[in-house]
C-alpha cells in the first residue's frame, strides 16, 4: 500500500529541511557544479557535503557525473528551483505567492490537513472529518 500524499510531502519536506542541502539546491539551480566548487561555495568539510548528496540522490533531486576526478552534480530537473523561488518569496512576504491577497493556495488547490484527533484527512466536499470519527473537544 502506497503512503498518503501528505505522508509523501512530508518526507520530501524533510529531504528539503537542511541548510546545507538547501544550499547545494540553489547553487544546482543555477548550473551544474563540481563537488570541489561546490565545497567552497558551502564551506562545508568534504565528507559532510558528500552525506549530504546522498540524501539528495536518494531522493532523487540530482544526479552526478564523473569526468576524469571531478565529479559534477546537476538537477534532476527545475521544479526544484521553482519551489525554492517559491519559498524565498513567502519568505519574503509576497501576499501573491500562493495565490489570493490572504497568501493562502485557492481552496480548489489546497490539501485539508488531516483531523488531530483521527489523524484522517477531512472529507474533501464537507472540509470536515469523516463521518463516525470522533473529534476533540
């Protein structure tokens, strides 16, 4: 059985939570880097930088390459990038970035996040919690 897509958002989140890795994303949304310009630009030790990449390779976010004794890592593609543009612009306080003046996705768009007291995601026509759950008080 495949994990609900929340469950999968949240790892996927939790691949992102690292500023080091957030980093290595950015300098890769830019062009391809080698791991040596790419220790510079983190200041980071090499096998650090290197545990982190792997995460990102599991995840599947880049890919590497070898050419002689570089290796070169690159974006698995820009979807990335544009969530990063994304996130610094709710950072930065862009009411527009997630759609109407409230800074809110529309309701079309946007997921319910699952009852506290079920841990059930609400019925998508009502917004509320599955009928038989029984709710906090």
């Amino acid at each position: 059985m495949t994990a609900p897509l929340y469950q999968s958002k949240a790892e996927f989140f939790k691949t992102l939570g690292h500023p080091v890795r957030i980093r290595v994303l950015e300098l890769l949304g830019e062009r391809e880097h080698a791991v040596a310009e790419m220790l510079r630009d983190t200041g980071v030790e090499a096998a650090y930088l290197s545990q982190q990449l792997a995460v990102l390779r599991r995840a599947n976010l880049v890919v590497a390459r070898r050419e002689g004794v570089a290796v070169y890592y690159a974006l698995t593609g820009s979807r990335v990038t544009e969530l990063l543009l994304v996130a610094r612009s709710i950072l930065s306080g862009d009411a527009h970035a997630g759609g109407p003046a409230t800074g809110r996705a529309p309701d079309a768009a946007r997921e319910q996040a699952p009852d506290r007291a079920t841990g059930r995601a609400p019925d998508a026509a009502t917004g509320r919690a599955p009928a038989g759950c029984p709710r906090e008080g």
